[in-house]
C-alpha cells in the first residue's frame, strides 16, 4: 500500500510510502521518546529495542504499534491540516516487514494533527520486528500482547492459537502433542488392518 503527498491509496502488498501534507519540516518534527536497547546475544554486535506499550516503536518522525492482526501508524502534521495539502517527500519509503492485505487497510486524519494508516497483516499468527525492512528492530520477545477472547478471533487464527495452547499444556505434562497423537492414531488404524505384521520395533509414544 502506497500513501503519498496527497494521501490517494495505491494497493501494493509489500511497499509503503506515507508524506506528510506540508512542506514546513520543522512543524512536523515529532518529539522523541528514550527507548531502552537491549543486546541481542545471538547476533555479534547487534541490538533490539524494547518496543513500546503497543508493541511497536516511537521514532522521530512516526510511530508505530501493532496486534497480530494489525499494524497501526501514526505520523504527526501541523495543526489544521487536510488530506490534501501540500507535496513533501515520503516519511515512509520502503519494503514493508512482512506483506499486508491491500483491500482491509485505510487511512485517516486525526483531530487534524496526525495521519494514521491502518495496515491489515497477510499473516496474523507472527509480530512484526519492525515496520519497514532495514528500520530498528524490537525484541518479539519483550511484546506483550492485550488479553484477548477466542471468540475475538477469527476461525483460522481461533484455531492455530487452541492448538497451540493445547500443545503446550500436553508438553508440560510430558504428553504428545496433536500431531503425534494424530500420527499414533493413524499408526494404531494401521496395526489393526494389517494384524500379521510385526510391530515390535515399533516406538509409541505415551
């Protein structure tokens, strides 16, 4: 999806680029936010940040968050601003992180002082590191998502996040997961059809 000076929207699933409609850069300079850096053990004299309280970043110009089905940003403009003022250079310009899906993202003016761009993810199971490839990366690790129902969900996403939860209930107990109780139960129809072979060899899981 591609923003531009005058905000018009072009579908493209993996590069976005958003202007803010003024050519004053001074008026659109965003206040910076300290972020805490945390170093990153598996890769030689890397870092990550720690994202912020919606699990993306603040930097000087935009800021950015996120859910697993969303990626919300925010860019700061003048006071007063409309969607069509002005034809400055691109703030964002680059290849998303991960590709998005066109026909579910908008965008919108906020109380005439910040545009805000709604991004639907193609993958809803993965946080993103950053939003544009190349950009600061924050620690996946540290993302800390809002509480959340199932019956929120959507029924792919319902389902790969039950299972998920079952398998690690099953794990911590020591239990096979979905998959391999599937696999013993197709084995255990296998046994049964074919009674004079040898299974003895055979390990199953408990």
């Amino acid at each position: 999806m591609a923003i531009i000076s005058d905000f018009e929207e072009e579908q493209t699933e993996t590069q976005t680029k958003v202007a803010p409609p003024s050519e004053s850069s001074s008026s659109l300079k965003a206040e910076k936010k300290e972020v805490k850096v945390e170093d990153d053990k598996g890769k030689a004299g890397g870092s990550k940040l720690v994202p912020n309280k919606g699990n993306g970043l603040d930097l000087e110009k935009y800021s950015w968050t996120q859910s697993l089905q969303e990626v919300n940003i925010m860019i700061p403009v003048p006071a007063g601003t409309k969607s069509r003022d002005g034809q400055p250079a691109p703030i964002i310009d680059g290849d998303l992180f991960q590709s998005i899906k066109p026909d579910e993202c908008l965008w919108s003016i906020e109380d005439q002082s910040a545009v805000s761009v709604l991004l639907t993810k193609q993958n809803q199971t993965d946080w993103w590191k950053s939003l544009v490839k190349g950009d600061p990366e924050i620690d996946t690790q540290k993302v800390e998502p809002e509480p959340s129902k199932l019956s929120d969900l959507d029924s792919e996403t319902r389902r790969t996040v039950e299972k998920m939860m079952f398998d690690q209930r099953q794990k911590q107990m020591g239990r096979p997961t979905s998959d391999e109780m599937q696999q013993q139960e197709l084995m255990k129809k296998f046994m049964e059809q074919h009674p004079n072979m040898d299974f003895s060899k055979v390990k199953m899981m408990n």
